[in-house]
C-alpha cells in the first residue's frame, strides 16, 4: 500500500497494519505487525467531521498516521482501516475520500466508527451494534450482507441521545428550577463548577457569548449520572430516557433486518454506556428483554481501536492467533466484552 523499507539494508522491512478509530472526543490509531504485536501507537483529538470540518478530519488522520510511521520506520503496509465518527452518510465518504486523495494511504477502508465497535464486540454475521458516547448511533449487520445504518445527524434526524443530549436536557432542567419554571434539581448545583462557573445564569451567558464551545455539553453527562445515583428525579428521568432511546435503535434495527426471532448479539459501547451505570445498564437489559427476548448484550468495554485493528488485520489475511494476540494487546484491563 505504501513505500517498502531500507532500500540500503537488501533486506524488505516486514509489513504493517494500521488501524484508526475516531470518536466524538479522541482519535486512536495503532500499527500492528501481522502476527498481532503492536509496533506503535498515537493519539489525537476528536476526528469527527461534524465537529472540525472534513479537511481538519483528513490533516488529524494523516498526522497521526505519519506519527505511526515515524515510531515504525518506512515499512509496507498490507493494510489499512480508518473508521470515523460522523462519517454516516455517502457524501460524507465521498467527501472524505476525495480529501485524502494525496495521501499515501488514500486506498485505505474508510467506514463509520461503529464498524470498529461492532468488531470488538462480535465476529457473529449477525448482529447490532448500538454507541452512546458523545452522540449516539446504530448499525445493524446480517450474514446476507443486509446492512442498516442510520444518518446520525441528531433532532435532525430523529435521534436523541449520548452526552451531548444529556447535557443540553440537563441544562435546559436547571435553567427552569433557577428561574421558577420547573421542578428543583441537584442539576442546578452540580453543573456551574464544571465549567468553573458560579451559577446557571453564568453558564448560559458563557454558552451564548461562546465563551463555552456548545460541544462542550457534553462534560455535564458524569454529571446527570451522578445525581441519578443520589436520587434526583430529573436526573434519573434522563437517565431512563437514553436507557430508551438505546433500546428503541437496537430493536428497530433488529426488526428491520428480521433478526427478532433469532440469538443475535446487541453490542453496547461509547462513553455514556462505558460509565456503567447501574440505572442505564438495567433499564436497557430490563426493556430490550421485553421487546427483544433473544438478543443477548455484549458490553464492549475495550476501546474501539480494538476492533479496527482486528479488522485491518483480518483484511490482511492475519491468523486467529493473531488476532488473539491483538485482542490481548489492546484491550483494557477489564474483560473486552461482558456478557
């Protein structure tokens, strides 16, 4: 795919995969040799083109890419798997093909980032995949080749929920306990020191005046699970709302391929669900159980590179040892997936 290695050695430098994931808040990228090792890893900012434009999405990936190189020396690469938040519609790939034209690994496979969660979560041709992090968002697959996917714009297009939501709802609850308008909630209290603020007021001039990114609504989600923990209503509400939300994406999804009457996987991850709150995660298991039977939960609690890079490396005909030797790699220090 790119350059071999020292010409001046006689010797080819061994092939890599590079494997890139990128979220609402972070970028990961890692290169593996082909027997599972990582041989570098590099991290960024959110490469997400709804929140940085598709050209600074592009600029963020090939950084990180060359970082990759530069801790690697010029090796051969076998393969190469970039998948992105925000890229959830056909344009938008398009799009972002044509703005990594120049680069060496231009020929790379370019997907939406739940591609790599459904990866870390399952190897099963049938099965959904639902992220609730930042944002949130759906993908269904099935051994046919049937795909279901979702644009992902937000209200735009129907969806509510991930940090973003969480936060925008929990301010909007604490500006009309301030003001008289709605009920009292802890919510008032625990949202102004986030930003270092005094008061609610404060914090919806500082949001008006842009002195706070509106990307930044998403920091007050810790937040709302906490105060659903200590027993706020409001709180716990929208706690029971994404709970919801993430039940109602994952059943429709499995409907819409006809998979309600089978064992299918529903693979959960992003960064609201990774908190594991005790309220969201049985509200979730509590009604997908009701209207799904069947599906059976895999809560992925590595990081989606994980399964970029079993992608990359199985687009590289890798063996399952190495993918074993991957997984082992890259994984957090509790189980990848829960059962």
């Amino acid at each position: 795919m790119t350059a071999a290695g020292d010409p001046a050695s006689g010797d080819p430098a061994p092939p890599i995969v590079i494997a890139v994931d990128g979220g609402g808040s972070k970028t990961d990228a890692v290169a593996l040799e082909l027997d599972g090792t990582v041989a570098a890893t590099a991290r960024g900012a959110t490469s997400s083109p709804h929140l940085i434009g598709m050209t600074a999405t592009a600029a963020l990936v090939d950084e990180l890419i060359e970082r990759l190189l530069a801790e690697t020396g010029p090796r051969p690469i076998a393969a190469a798997n970039i998948y992105l938040s925000g890229l959830d519609l056909p344009a938008e790939e398009a799009e972002f093909r044509a703005g990594i034209a120049g680069y060496a690994w231009a020929d790379a496979v370019v997907d939406n980032d739940l591609f790599a969660l459904l990866r870390a979560g399952t190897s099963e041709p049938d099965a959904v995949a639902v992220v609730c992090g930042t944002g949130i968002n759906c993908v269904g697959v099935r051994a046919d080749g049937a795909v279901v996917r979702y644009p992902s714009l937000g209200m735009t297009s129907g969806d509510w929920g991930g940090g973003w939501h969480l936060g925008e709802q929990a301010l909007w609850h604490a500006a009309r306990a301030v003001d008289g308008r709605g009920s009292a909630t802890a919510l008032a209290e625990a949202i102004p020191p986030i930003y270092g603020l005094a008061d609610i007021p404060a914090v919806i001039e500082a949001l008006h005046f842009q002195r706070i990114p509106s990307s930044d609504l998403s920091r007050i989600a810790p937040a709302v699970l906490a105060a659903s923990r200590a027993g706020d209503v409001v709180a716990q509400d929208l706690v029971d709302r994404q709970a919801e939300e993430i039940v109602v994406f994952a059943v429709t999804t499995l409907r819409r391929l006809g998979l309600l009457d089978r064992e299918v996987p529903v693979v959960l991850g992003g960064g609201v669900i990774g908190a594991r709150d005790e309220r969201l995660l049985s509200g979730i298991e509590r009604r997908l159980s009701a209207r799904a039977p069947l599906a059976r939960i895999r809560l992925v609690t590595a990081a989606p590179i994980l399964g970029a890079a079993l992608l990359a490396l199985e687009a590289a005909g890798a063996s399952q040892e190495a993918l074993d030797t991957a997984t082992s790699s890259l994984q957090d220090r509790r189980a990848a997936v829960v059962q």
